[in-house]
C-alpha cells in the first residue's frame, strides 16, 4: 500500500454526486457501527451497558478497552461503507462502458 492514487478516484461530477449518497451511507454506517460495537460489547463483557469514560463504575481498564474495540468496529464499518458506496456508484455511472473497461476499473 503506497497511499497513493491510482487514478480509479472519483472526480469531477463523479465526486460530487457522491456526496449526499456519501452522506447518507455515512449516517447508516455510524447506525450500524453502534448497534454492531452494542453488540460485541455485551458478548464481551456480559453487560448491557457500555462504560462511559467519566463513569467510576467502571475501571480504566474495561473503559480503554471498550474505547478500543469502539474505535475497531466503527473504523471497519466506515472504511466498509465508503469503498461498497464508492464502488456502487462507480458502477453506476459507468453502465454505459463495454464489461471489458468495466472490470479493469473495478479492480
């Protein structure tokens, strides 16, 4: 992974209609991300409740570790939801392009 582009971007109007679906994948995913942590916590940790940090009920311990796998599972529901978007809407505007252009883009 060099962090680079690879010229497969989405630009110009391309890019700016992907905005408001963006938007509201974004808004989906953070649902989903929730639910999905809400979940894992409880299997985890035999709790309903996740720690809240500025709560003494909890240790610094189980709050940090509840911040971590929070952080986990929202980072993997966003990185999810932004590339099946992208690719979603990348496949969108190119249903017109012969399958054969198609599948070197959608790589």
């Amino acid at each position: 992974m060099t962090g680079h582009g690879n010229g497969n971007e989405l630009t110009g109007l391309a890019k700016l209609g992907y905005k408001p679906v963006g938007l509201a994948l974004g808004l989906l995913g953070g649902l989903i991300a929730g639910k999905v942590f809400g979940l894992v916590w409880k299997q985890v940790s035999d709790e309903d409740e996740t720690p809240q940090p500025l709560s003494e009920n909890y240790s610094t311990r189980e709050v940090l570790l509840a911040a971590t796998l929070q952080g986990a599972v929202f980072g993997l529901v966003k990185a999810a939801v932004d590339r099946y978007g992208m690719k979603g809407v990348r496949r969108f505007l190119e249903v017109s392009r012969p399958p054969s252009d198609r599948r070197q883009v959608m790589r």
